[in-house]
C-alpha cells in the first residue's frame, strides 16, 4: 500500500513540472484576392496588403456587390466580417464602402483589416449595338438591328416610310462609355440624320475615344428604278407595290398618281380595284366553310339537291347544271359562260346579281360537260358569291370581314363603288384613254372582281393562308394543299392558278386597272396594283408586269430582316 501512494506522488510530481505549450497569437492576413472565376473580373486581380490596410484596384465597371474574396491567413487563424465567419472563394461581402476583415488569432486576440477598393477608370469603348427605332405600316413600334460591316463600322437597313433626316437611334456601349458625334452628346434614343453615313464616337471611362462609322442602306433605289421604268413604258398614272420575304413586309410604296384632279400621290394607305385577285380571295371563303363543315367541295350547287335549290332557272334545268359543283366552279370547269365577248358579268350592268344568275341558268347551255373542260369563268365565281351567302346566312362582304379579313388585320379589303363619287376612302380614281372605268357595274362583281384592297392587306391577307410558318395560318395545312394542288391539265386549282414548282399567283384586270398576286415557294410574295396602263394588242405589258416582280427579287442582293407590317 506504501509502494502505490509512493508511485502517484512520484507521478503528480513530474506532471506539475511539464510547462502547458501557449496558444497561437499570429493573426495575419497573408494573401488577399478576388479571382475570375468567382467573380464578374475578367482576370484575377491580387490586393496588396501593407500593415492593417489592403487595396484592390478594379476596373470602373465592376459590380462590387457580392464579390467573393479569396485569402490565406497564419495558420489557425479565423476570419469574419461583422460577426459573420467568412470562407475563402466563398463569402460575399458589398465592397462599395471599405470592408473590415477581422482575424482572430488561436489565443483570442485579433487584428483588424481595412479592404478598399479603388476602381480604375475603364478603357473600354465599344459600339456593342446600333438600332433604328420606328412605327411599321400599321404603327407599331419595331426596329432595325445595324450589322457590323468592317473593323468598327456598322450598315443599317433604312425603312422606305421614314425621313431619313430624323431617326431615332438606340444603341449600346461598354458600360461606362459615352458617345458623341461632332463633340456633342448623343443619348440612346436620340434623333440622328442618317441621310448619309456618320461617325460616332464611343468615350470611354479613361477618355480614351474611339470612332464608328454608320452607314444607312437601302433597296429603295433598285426597286424605284425598276419600277419607274415599267411606269413610264406603259404610260402607267399610279401603282402601289409591296413584297414580303418570309412572311415578313420588306418593302411597300406607292408610285405616281392616286387621283388627277387634285394630284394626290399615291401611297401605301390607297385602295386599288384587284379585279379577278378577288378570286382566291373568294376560294378562301368558300374553303373557310368548308373547314366549318357548312358545306362540301363535292356539293351540286343547282336543283333540288343543290346548296342554292332552283332559285335560279328552275326545272327542267338545261343539260348538265344540275351536275356542277362547288369544287367545278371553283377550278373553272364547270362549264358555266366563260370570259369572253359574251361574258355575262360585262354586259347588262342594270341587271341584279340574282337576275343575271336566273337568265344565264335559264337561257345559256354549259360550255361543256361539268368537270371535263376547263373554261375560265367570271360568272362562276360570282355564283360562289351568293353560295357563301346562301350557306353563312350573310352577305358576302360581311361574311368576308367576319370570318376572314378581320382576324387578319385586313379589314379594308372591301367592294368597291360604281362611280366616281361612290369612291371608298383611301380608294384611287381610275383611268383610261378610250373606256370609262365608270361605265361597269363593278360593285356587282364582288366575289369575282370587285373588291379593292392596298398591296400590303392583300400581302397580309396571303401570309395567313400561304403555308409557311411565321404567321398563322387561317386554313388547316390539309385546307392549303387543296387549294393549291398542282393540276397539270389547266394549272389552275382552287381560286389560284399553280405549277409544277408550287408558285401560286392570279392576276387581275379591268378597264382602268391590273393586278398580280404571287406566292413563290423561296418565301418571297409580291403585289403589284395600277390605277391605268395603256394595253395595246400587240404588247407585253402582262410579261413585263409579272416579270417586275422577278427582276426586283435579282436586282437586291441583301434583304432587311425586319417586318414592317
């Protein structure tokens, strides 16, 4: 028992000589930094640390909110801000205002660190951005994105509708940067004259400068050209033309003349007759109720299994009418009278729709058997009229607004006046050197005939049915095929006349007027009006008319991309 107690105060003896080694005091900040990949720097920017203050120089455009510091310090050391601990490559701080790092030593003791940041004014000035800001046709607000061109220049597509003199302008710079043209300020959304090109200046932070050239761009001159030349071959007084390139409105203007007696020019607002573009216009309602289930392509339109009865002609029906159907009326081989001299719908012009309906059923013979001969036909499509009217419970003009040209934004699309003064607005006043272009009944030949529209309603009306996919279409995809299916006997299908290589178009003309309508499948569609043009027998102004189109799609080599609808 002595030999224990001996041994434990033996052992407490050498315990209470060992010395207790002292906690830690070191409590430096070793190494300070913000690194790229933690931060909106586009390098890593190392701070230096001289006694208990660091700097950190910065770029000017920094953001110094949410930076995350990286550090090192004496080994067990801890560090926090405002009480909060911090984590090297992790922790956020705002370092707006100097930041303190406290370091707190092993031993409790601490040391203070007072982080500034001194931005350095920045060097950059780049033009990241060049814009024109205007109203399209129709008043909405759109742009024009400039494209970079060259080491520091920019091209811009100029909108034919605008003064080139006063276009607002928006662009975007480095941040921190200036610009200014001639020494005088210039803001984003300021009012520049890109008549010609000009020379902007980018300012940065630092002062340092840096010029950019603008350069304004245009088709306006090889379409005027073209246009103008056409105009003055055929003694043309007025015409409105536009064209799209992928469903969006690349270009529209009117030319010449809308109205002598006051020497009104024409514009993209004027309203021209479209004489038989009124067809497809006509097919496409007749399809719309087809879609709505009113009414079958294969339906017989006279007699007692007729969509319109024997209202007209009554029994006995002469040999075949009874046979005709919507789909033979709509592709013109139906047999009904033709366009001819002896063309019905240009003759008897005190004559009602309905009374020039029942004496052709009642007195003419078909041309031929119903579905075997194609013979364009006029009266035809005026007989489609008063289907859609007997089938939609409306007139044929309200039946149009309702079910096609209002949801397409082309409500002024609309049937035209017999006279002068019976004029629509924003409608032109036709001209002809031997006929009045007053002398027809053409308010009677609404659904073949008779409507009016501008060149861009016409183009807005043929981008909701033409197939392609930018805008919606108002017909079913299955709907549009019919309508334009190739048919190598006639090339005429439902309203249009089509090819081989799917390009759609219809022209038009009346005394006083011409029209053409084109769909192609490259996404370019094109409308051309004119209020005169003097047809001789032996010309090609039809040639020439088509062939305006085309030469306006080779003669520019760059399309703007913007939709000026």
């Amino acid at each position: 028992m002595k030999h224990i107690f001996a041994i434990v105060v033996l052992y407490l003896t050498l315990v209470s000589c060992q010395k207790e080694e002292p906690k830690s005091s070191a409590k430096d900040m070793l190494t300070f930094s913000f690194k790229q990949a933690a931060n909106p720097v586009n390098m890593d920017v190392e701070g230096v640390i001289t006694g208990n203050e660091i700097k950190v120089s910065l770029p000017g455009s920094t953001t110094l909110k949410g930076l995350k510091a990286t550090f090192t310090t004496s080994p067990l050391a801890t560090v926090t801000v405002n009480g909060l601990n911090q984590v090297s490559n992790a922790s956020a701080n705002d370092f707006t205002n100097p930041v303190v790092y406290k370091v707190t030593a092993e031993d409790g003791s601490t040391k203070d660190y007072t982080v500034t940041i001194n931005k350095i004014p920045s060097s950059e000035k780049q033009l990241t951005g060049f814009y024109l800001n205007f109203k399209t046709f129709s008043g909405a607000p759109t742009i024009s994105q400039a494209k970079v061109s060259g080491m520091n220049s920019f091209t811009v597509f100029m909108p034919p509708h605008i003064n080139p003199k006063m276009v607002k302008v928006i662009f975007t710079t480095s941040l921190k940067a200036g610009v200014s043209q001639n020494n005088k300020t210039v803001v984003s959304g300021d009012t520049l004259d890109l008549s010609a090109p000009i020379t902007l200046t980018v300012i940065a932070e630092d002062k340092s400068t840096q010029n950019y050239t603008i350069t304004p761009k245009s088709i306006n001159q090889e379409i005027d050209n073209l246009i103008n030349a056409f105009m003055n071959k055929y003694n043309v007084t007025g015409l409105t033309f536009a064209i799209t390139n992928q469903e969006k409105l690349a270009y529209a203007k009117g030319y010449g003349i809308a109205n002598k007696a006051n020497n009104a020019p024409v514009t993209t607002n004027s309203l021209f007759r479209i004489a038989s573009v009124s067809k497809p216009i006509t097919a496409i309602a007749i399809l719309k109720l087809t879609e709505a289930g009113k009414l079958s392509l294969d339906d017989k339109v006279f007699g007692d299994n007729g969509i319109l009865g024997n209202k007209y002609g009554g029994k006995p029906y002469r040999n075949g009418y009874e046979n005709i159907t919507v789909k033979h009326i709509l592709e013109h081989t139906a047999g009904l009278a033709t366009n001819d001299g002896n063309d019905p719908m240009f003759s008897a012009f005190n004559l009602t729709q309905d009374q020039i309906i029942e004496n052709v059923v009642k007195n003419r013979n078909l041309y031929a058997t119903p579905g075997t001969k194609y013979a364009y036909s006029n009266f035809g499509y005026s007989v489609l009229g008063r289907i859609i009217e007997k089938v939609s419970g409306m007139t044929y003009e309200q039946y149009l607004q309702k079910e096609i040209l209002i949801p397409t934004g082309t409500e002024k699309i609309q049937v035209t006046g017999n006279t002068i003064n019976a004029r629509k607005d924003d409608e032109v006043v036709y001209y002809n050197q031997t006929t009045s272009p007053y002398a027809y009944n053409v308010a009677r030949m609404d659904a073949h005939g008779g409507l009016i529209a501008s060149s861009i309603d016409l183009l807005k009306l043929l981008s909701h049915v033409d197939g392609f996919d930018s805008k919606r279409d108002i017909l079913k995809p299955e709907t549009i095929a019919a309508m334009t299916k190739y048919n190598a006997a006639n090339r005429y299908s439902l309203g249009w006349s089509v090819n081989e290589l799917n390009y759609w178009w219809h022209t038009g003309l009346l005394v006083g007027t011409s029209s053409e309508l084109v769909r192609s499948p490259s996404g370019f569609s094109w409308a051309i009006i004119t209020n005169y043009g003097v047809l001789g027998t032996n010309d090609n102004y039809f040639t020439d008319l088509d062939n305006l189109g085309w030469n306006i799609i080779s003669a520019i080599k760059e399309w703007p991309e913007y939709d000026l609808f």
